[in-house]
C-alpha cells in the first residue's frame, strides 16, 4: 500500500463502482466515499470492500469532494470518480513513487469509453487530468460543475504512467441526457458570474467545437461514436448559451441564483 487516501464521490453507481474500488485497494488502505443520496447498493457495495462511506448533502462537485479530501487519513490525494479504474499500470507506478515533494502534482491519462468502446481520437482520445496531489497545498474550487484544482504557482506538474479508464456513458440517450443537465449547470455558473452571451457563442463555438473535435483531432476515425460525440458536443455548447440567454431575459433575476441543479455522476 501506498500512502494515498482515494476519495470518489458518488450516486446510484452500483453498476460500476465495484471495479473501481477493487482496483483502488490496489493502491491504498484508505478509500474515502462521499455519498449524495444513493438509493440503489452502491453503498453496500463501497462497504463491502472495505471503503469509508460518509453521507452528504450535494454541495457542488468542488465541495464534496473537498469533504472526502478533509475526511482523509493521508495528506496526498488521489481524487477519482465511481466510474474511473485504474489500470495496472498506474497501480504499478503509484507504488513507484516516493511522495517527498508535496509541491508536485501528478497528470494522469484517461482511455475514455462510450459504451463498450475505448475512444482514441476526438477530444476524449486526448484525455488528461490532474488527479493526485498533496491537501496541504491543493484543493477544489468550489463551483456546481467544472471544478477545478487550485494550485499554487510554486506547483510542479509531473506525468505519471498509466490510466484511468473511464466508462461515461452507456449509449447515445445517456450521453444526450448528461450533456443537458451539465448544460443547465454551466449556463447557471456562467450567469453567477456574470458571464454574458452573444452570437459568437451561441453559433460559432458550436461550429468551431465540432469542427475540431471530428475533424482537427480525427474523431471520425472513431467511427458512429465519434461522430454522436462531436455533434453532441457541439448540441451541449449551444445548449448551454441558450439557458444562458433565457436566464438573461428572465424578469426575476434572483429566481436563477436560488435554482439549483443535482445530477447523478
């Protein structure tokens, strides 16, 4: 074992988390659930392979998962997902590591699924992201979707070999339905800040978006899948400036700040 806590958030992932968690015991003694609500046996299941569960309320994605971060035994993080598993490789190369500098942050590859199929090219086949660091010097931003990690500017960025295997939608509807409610959260986030719409985001980064996404970044040789993932794409960036504009246009301001949106990761 190695001394890092896994922290996952989670809801009605039972279909998923148990490959997850399997590979996390791999790594680590301490694997930190921070739960909103699951009604299904994920918790059971997260319980079973001996993970600390602890019962939340949603917060925003930033801020359960600085809960998990808080709730740890170990100082480094390794921050993952209920529907990401780790492959041998990084198990391997976590064990490798001396953990001496907390200073250093480590970029991890994603292989990315729609359904059953790895995607390797569009911007899923491009995949990277941050996901081990030290909490003494790192946390979540605290926004309802997007979060980011907050790194100081002394902060060494190292890549580390391996992947995290990400298993995001079943299919086509599922895919659509996420991209609608992640829509909905930005276009909220984007008005809280004052973020404002105009034509050029509303028709031209979708344009843009998926031009680059099929084509740029050869997403068609993906096949169906790239194709239904960069005309989504595109489809959720236009969603999401079109909430914003309507948010915009409502006469009752406040109403949007006090609305607030829970989906299931």
């Amino acid at each position: 074992m190695v001394p890092v806590s896994i922290v996952i958030i989670t809801k009605n992932e039972a279909d998923i988390i148990a490959s997850c968690v399997q590979m996390s015991r791999l790594i680590t003694d301490d694997i930190v659930v921070i739960d909103n609500g699951s009604t299904d046996e994920t918790l059971d299941i997260a319980a079973t392979y001996g993970c600390r569960v602890y019962k939340k309320n949603w917060e925003g994605y930033g801020a359960n998962k600085n809960k998990g971060i808080e709730a740890a035994r170990y100082n480094w993080i390794l921050s993952i997902d209920a529907d990401e598993v780790p492959d041998d490789e990084l198990v391997r190369a976590l064990h490798q590591l001396e953990f001496n500098n907390p200073a250093t942050v480590y970029d991890i590859k994603f292989r990315t699924y729609f359904g059953k199929k790895p995607i390797r090219f569009g911007s899923w086949g491009r995949d990277h992201h941050i996901r081990l660091f030290n909490r003494d010097l790192v946390k979540w931003s605290e926004t309802m979707v997007h979060e980011t990690l907050i790194l100081p500017d002394n902060i060494q960025v190292k890549k580390i070999k391996g992947r995290l295997h990400h298993y995001s939608v079943k299919d086509v509807n599922e895919y659509d339905s996420k991209g609608l409610y992640y829509a909905k959260l930005s276009a909220k986030k984007y008005f809280n800040i004052g973020k404002r719409v105009n034509a050029v985001k509303l028709y031209i980064s979708p344009l843009f978006g998926f031009i680059k996404n099929y084509i740029v970044y050869l997403g068609f040789l993906d096949g169906p899948e790239g194709w239904h993932i960069a005309k989504t794409n595109a489809k959720n960036t236009n969603r999401k400036y079109r909430y914003l504009s309507q948010m915009e246009n409502m006469p009752d301001k406040k109403q949007v700040v006090q609305d607030s949106f829970v989906v299931e990761y």
